[in-house]
C-alpha cells in the first residue's frame, strides 16, 4: 500500500464531500433531464469522476453493478485516444467487448481541462452511464434472454468520439439513431448524459481553482489511500479463511438445467479474493456478463458486508482480487450475447453475500427477490413506428439480522425505482389493474422477508410484445440463521379465466388487445427461528395484511383471534409443538 500524503483533516474532509457531491450533482442533472422512464423514473442509470489515469474518485449514489465497470470502460478510451485526448471531446461506448457491459447501458465520457491546457493532461474524466430504452436488435429493449448472439441485440459502439473538440460527428450519431426503435428518446437521454458530464466538468475546474491542479491530482491520491486503508482495517479484523457458497439461477430461458454460481471468498490478513472457479460456462442465451461486470457486481456484494461508510473508488478495490474462469457465464466470450446480463449481477451479489454471512454474521442479510424483474412492451403504430414501455418491478429484500426485510424496494445492486402506474397507463397502450404487495410471501423468520410484490397489466393496444426477464421460481431466495426460503416470482397470463396460462420465467410473448398479464416477483428469505419471531410483531403483520391468521399459525406458531389479538396461551402451545 503507497503512503498516504498528508493534507490537514478540515481540507480532506470537505475535499471529500464536494467531490461526492458533485458526482451526486451530475446524477441529479440526468435525473432532471432524461426523456426516457427507464432512467428518469426506474433511475437505471449512474455517474462518476475519474481522474487523469482514469481511476474513479467518486461515484454518484446510483447504479452499483454500472460503478465497478467504469475502470474498464475508462481503459477502453484510454487505450483507443489516450495521446489524442482535447478539450471538448466527448466519447461513446457500449460494446461488451471493448470496455462496456452490454449494449443498452451506453457511457459518455468527457475529459476535463483547466483553461490554456490544451495539449496537456486532463485533470480527470467525468462519466455517465444509461440504460437506454432501445438499442436495435430484435426484440424491442435489446435485453431479451433469448438472444443468442451479440448480433442479434443491437447497435454495437466501440470506444468512438461523438465530438471532437466541441465538433459534433453528426453522421456517427446519425447512424446510431437509425439503429434503434426510439431515437428522439435515445437522443433526449444521451444529451441528459452530456449535461451531467459537463456538470461534473465544471464542478471539477473549481476545486482545481480552489487546490490547484497539483493540490487536486495530491487530493485524489488521498481519497485513493483512505478507501483502501478503511477496508484493508475492516478485512484484518475478520477471521482468516476460505469461505464457499453456491447459488443458482433456475435456467437460461432456452430449457437448461439450472446455472450454478460458486464462489469461495478467502481472507487473508488484510487482503480478500473471490474465486468463481466452478461456476457455469458460458450460456447459449443472453445471461452472459463481461468480467468488469462481475467484479463490479462483486464490489457491490462485499462493500454492503463490510461497511457503506467506505468511499466506493479505485481505493477501494486495491485490497480486492479474482479469479474469474473465462468463457464462462461470469466472462461471456464473443460473440456471447449479453443483453439480460442484470440477472447475473444480483445472482452474483447474493452468492458472495452467502459466502460472507458467516464472517459477518451481524451484517449479511438473507437473499432478496434476486434482482428487479423488467418487463419490456414493445408496440409498433401502423404508421411503423415503434414504442417501447418499461415496467421495472422490485420486490423484497431479505430480512436482515436486526430487522425484516424491506418490500417493494430495489436490490443491493440496482438502486433502481418502480415506475409509476401513471406513467405506464399514460401512453394508452396499457391500463394497470392492480399493484401491491401479497400477503404469506416473505420468508417467515425471527425478522421476517420482504414482501413479492405483483402487478396486473391488460393491453388495450391491438398487438404488444412482451418481453419478461424474472428469476427465483425454482431456486429460492435463501433464509439464514434458521429463516425459511422466500416465495417464488410468477407470470401469469389471463389468470381467473379459462385461457389461464403461466407463463416461463424469461420469455418474448405476443398479446393481443384486451389480455391480462399478472407479474409476481419473489418474496424475500427469513432470519432466525421463525418461532422466536416477538409475536406482536406477528400480530401487527397480521393487522396489517403482510401475514394472513393462518399463516400466523403455520409459519410463526402465533395464534392470533378473531378480535385482533394474540392467543398468549394458545400461542404458547403452539410453539411448543415446534414448526410442522
């Protein structure tokens, strides 16, 4: 570990917090002006400052799983204009292959100068990252599981300048556009990265004015040195070991077996490696995730265990190394597809988590609904144009060591939000019939799982396809410390009436106008003894709707009456038969 320099703690401190702040700022500018819901009412989108070398000092509090992957994206333009680099340029990328995660997430990086320092180095790079709606490709959204190649998904952009000094290359944005189902929100949502890049410029030439540039580049390293001497003290106060895990995910969309993810996390001293030998090769459908993904994924895992107070940098992740098998699920080989890649991300973060628990015993919580369910709509006019709807669901976190499970909230590694039923209904394709939680469906435990939360859609355009991504039907999410499994996640097409189907878990299927669609996502896993749960918590479940008496008795061994309260005597009786 370098030395860390010395500045006086004042400067440090409010060094620290305006650099964060500003990448706040940026996050915000794309939030205030984005055109798309998937980013400006789901948020799937993120921001960050790097500095000359392209290191991260500070991310946004946005998309974990897009942070840990902005390094290799900032190699990938390095190593394409790194002797090139000037004031006003701005760069683009997607591809899997060269820098990106899978091609809807598009970065925008933008070089930042002091004024006369042209031809000189930057003084850092700010960066963006969006989901957007559509990228091309054959189902509409670009994230279909049952893409079977990269080719199949969309428009593919190697590191490539949109300007160049303040020049924009308007046929290469052109020939992007042409490519997708929804240019002018493609376009809206790149100009939204392009405002909160020149956001975080700006903020980022005031404290070079404030520290000098060579103050700032002295800062920097500071920052860098803090993050990895926070986590390196964290790890040396954990017990050396070698600590396994497996999870799945139940299938590829295309009849696989289930997909193993094994990981062993062994901490030695003050130094921790994740180890995915064992894990599934690579999948014939579009699961796949690039290596920067998986670590990114990893990062998100292991800073929820061991302490959000760390700073999320390039610091950060010093102590931190891997071993990910290549042409392998976890590093897709190409021409892998890699659209629906997401599922991966959060199935990652919950088999490291597992491996953590029994190191961090007090931190770790059970599995979650194993990541936002995303339903894409897609609906073409008769006059040919396409448009295309998100319904990003988040269900339920696992119930944590000291407390139940959060429901209807998004994952460790999203950080996304559900999209409003107004903004659905809004574009008259759709009407949502219903939306909520359902009761009996987190994990029962001494604190109990979040909740699944289910959506009712009827289509009212002539023809819409549907393209669902979801998980967790077969492969449960996982209770610790004696907590039960969470609930599986469903689709349901026209349920309560005879056409009822249930529908695969990640599936393109066409509906016609006046059809159903019922959405469920998975409840979360228990923590602890569910006999050992305070039964007026159980009661107050009950009152609330979130536990039915019935399942009070079954699963918690709480009798509760007619009346509204618990059965003291008949409860305990219960509970000393022991779960059935």
């Amino acid at each position: 570990m370098s030395p860390r320099p010395i500045s006086d703690a004042a400067t440090f401190e409010v060094y620290r917090n305006a650099v964060t702040g500003l990448a706040d700022e940026m996050a915000i500018t794309i939030l205030r002006t984005a055109h798309s819901q998937i980013v400006a009412s789901s948020m799937d989108f993120s921001a960050a400052l790097c500095d000359a070398s392209g290191r991260v000092i500070a991310q946004a509090n946005t998309c974990p799983v897009h942070l840990g992957s902005i390094p290799e994206a900032m190699s990938a333009v390095l190593t394409a204009f790194g002797d090139s680099v000037r004031p006003g340029d701005v760069y683009l990328l997607n591809d899997p292959d060269l820098g990106g995660m899978h091609l809807p997430d598009i970065f925008a990086i933008a070089p930042v100068f002091t004024a006369g320092t042209a031809g000189q180095e930057p003084l850092g790079y700010s960066v963006t990252v969006v989901n957007h709606v559509d990228v091309g490709g054959w189902a509409a959204g670009s994230m279909a599981v049952q893409s079977t190649s990269i080719f199949a998904e969309g428009v593919q952009i190697p590191p490539s300048r949109l300007y160049d000094a303040g020049t924009l290359n308007e046929t290469f944005l052109a020939l992007v556009l042409r490519n997708v189902r929804e240019p002018e929100l493609l376009r809206g949502d790149l100009e939204a990265q392009l405002a909160a890049c020149h956001a975080g410029g700006e903020g980022l030439k005031e404290l070079a004015e404030r520290h000098g540039p060579d103050g700032l580049a002295a800062l920097n390293e500071e920052l860098l040195a803090y993050s990895e001497t926070l986590l390196r003290a964290a790890l040396a106060e954990a017990p050396d070991g070698a600590y396994a895990f497996e999870d799945f995910i139940d299938d590829d969309g295309m009849g696989s077996p289930p997909i193993p993810f094994r990981v062993t996390v062994t901490i030695t001293g003050d130094t921790l490696h994740v180890d995915f030998t064992g894990s599934s090769p690579q999948v014939a459908s579009a699961l796949n995730a690039t290596e920067s993904f998986t670590r990114s994924a990893s990062y998100a895992a292991i800073q929820g265990a061991l302490g959000s107070d760390i700073p999320a940098n390039s610091g950060f992740y010093r102590p931190l190394t891997f071993t990910i098998p290549e042409a392998s699920i976890l590093n897709g080989r190409r021409p892998a597809a890699r659209g629906a890649r997401g599922l991966v991300a959060y199935r990652i973060i919950d088999t490291v988590l597992g491996a953590l628990a029994p190191v961090f015993p007090d931190r770790v919580p059970a599995a979650g609904d194993g990541g936002p369910d995303s339903v894409a709509i897609g609906i073409t006019g008769e006059n040919g144009t396409t448009n295309v709807l998100w319904d990003i669901l988040c269900g339920a976190w696992g119930a944590r060591p000291d407390r139940d499970g959060v429901d209807g909230v998004s994952p460790l590694g999203a950080n996304l939000a559900n999209v409003p039923v107004e903004e659905l209904e809004q574009s008259g394709h759709v009407r949502i019939d219903g939306y909520g939680y359902l009761p009996d469906t987190g994990g029962p435990g001494r604190w109990r799982g979040g909740l699944s939360t289910f959506r009712d859609m009827t289509v009212l355009a002539p023809s819409v396809s549907v393209q669902i991504r979801s998980d967790r039907r077969t492969h449960l999410p996982y209770g610790l410390q004696g907590g039960a499994q969470g609930t599986p996640s469903s689709n349901i097409l026209n349920p309560g009436t005879p056409g009822e189907r249930i529908l695969p878990a990640k599936v393109v299927q066409l509906l016609a106008a006046g059809e159903r669609h019922r959405h469920v996502t998975a409840g979360g896993g228990g923590h602890g003894d569910p006999f050992t749960r305070d039964p007026d918590r159980v009661l107050r479940d009950v009152l609330d709707g979130k536990v039915t008496a019935s399942g009070a008795i079954r699963d918690y061994g709480v009798v509760v009456t007619p009346d509204g309260a618990v059965d003291t005597a008949a409860t305990r009786r219960r509970r000393a038969t022991g779960p059935r």
